[in-house]
C-alpha cells in the first residue's frame, strides 16, 4: 500500500486543531501518514500554524462555492480542488478526518490489516465536550459508526471504477473525488452511499459539541486554560 494521505479541512477550528495535531502527530510520524491540512485564505492562525509545525497546508475559497452559485461550507468542495491541484499528493488511499478527532494506534493498525479496495472505513466516536471531561476521560455519549465525514478512508481507484459502474456521466471524478453540496451535513451520506462494502475501524475521540459547525464554524472555543 502506498502513502496514506490524510487530508482534514480546518477553517476557524486551531482551537480544536491544535489539541488534537498534539496527540495525533507521533502516530502520523510512526505510520508515514501524509497529514495536510486545507483552510480558507482568512484564516491566517491556521496557516500561520501549519508552518510553524511543517505541516503541508493548502488555502481556497472553494468552501463558499457550489455550481455556480454561494455555499455556506462546501467542504468537499475545498478538498477536490485540492485533489485537482495538488497531484504530488497523490495517493491511492485517502482518510478524511476532521480537525476534531483524536485518532488511536488500534484504528491504523486495523486498516493496514485489512486496506481492501472495496472498503469503505469509519469509525465510531466517543463525544468529549469539554477539556476538563477529556482530561477526567468521561465522555458524555458514545456514537456507533455512520461511516459520517468526521473520519471516511476509502480508496480512489475503487471508487473512480464505482463511478464508471453507476454510469455517473455527469459526474467527472477526476475533478471531483468527494461529492460535493452547499454545506457539509448534505454531503456524508451521499457520499458514504457510493461505497456498498462498509467497515469500522473502532472509536475515536470527538473534542467539542457534535453536529453544529456543518455551515461553518459556531462554536465556542475550546479552551484549555479555563481549567
């Protein structure tokens, strides 16, 4: 298998990107994971961050653009244009992770005993909504698997081979590897549906309040030094 490219689109998200790249980074150093991250071109902190860590950063503003007309966050929009562009990246194995998750040694040793083409990877989560709750290692809720976009690793030569079998002749996969939509909570699933062989890895580790950042970021920041 070749180099597994983990691509995370991150706008106003240092707060969690910054947690969670401080405990995901040995793991992507151990395993030769390609780890880019792809922002907007406001965001300054985040690319400022990116290069202070070495860490492959790309800017867009593909995230507010959707067939020709404005999008709220059109994630995938930004990560194809990427896709397009950045062709030095390629690889035939890609993990989409949210700038939010905490990943674990069990996830990357499941894939790298299995990695078949024809499946399509998630994972649960566990919910940890606070700083002081992950430090005390309580979650407030546990979410089974829904292969959602917060953690998809599929493989793109399965899934150009599934376009051509769908006949989806308006759909140019060398152009656009994500399905793409207005805002992220349209996207998952249509996504996610293309890919009929299904696998959990496991659990991650979600930091922040689930389903409230799919138009852009809401939030309230999540502060380490309030504890």
């Amino acid at each position: 298998m070749n180099q597994l490219l983990v691509l995370s689109a991150s706008v106003n998200y240092l707060d969690y990107l910054s947690f969670t790249y401080s405990l995901n980074k040995d793991l992507f150093k151990k395993y030769n994971l390609n780890y880019v991250i792809v922002t907007d071109y406001k965001d300054n902190e985040t690319y400022n961050f990116c290069i202070s860590n070495s860490i492959n950063c790309y800017r867009t503003d593909a995230f507010y653009h959707f067939n020709g007309k404005d999008a709220t966050f059109n994630r995938a929009g930004a990560l194809n244009e990427f896709l397009k562009i950045n062709t030095a990246y390629s690889s035939s194995w890609i993990l989409l992770l949210d700038s939010d998750i905490i990943l674990n040694e069990e996830i990357i040793d499941s894939f790298l005993k299995t990695n078949q083409a024809n499946i399509f990877y998630g994972c649960g989560r566990e919910f940890y909504l606070s700083y002081e709750n992950y430090q005390k290692n309580k979650h407030s809720g546990i979410e089974q698997c829904k292969h959602l976009g917060f953690f998809q690793l599929f493989n793109i030569e399965y899934l150009k081979k599934k376009y051509e079998e769908l006949k989806l002749i308006n759909y140019d996969y060398n152009n656009n590897i994500i399905i793409s939509n207005y805002n992220v909570s349209a996207q998952d699933g249509l996504f996610a549906n293309l890919f009929p062989n299904k696998q959990s890895l496991g659990y991650v580790k979600h930091i922040g309040p689930p389903y409230k950042n799919w138009d852009g970021r809401i939030t309230e920041q999540w502060n380490i030094n309030q504890y």
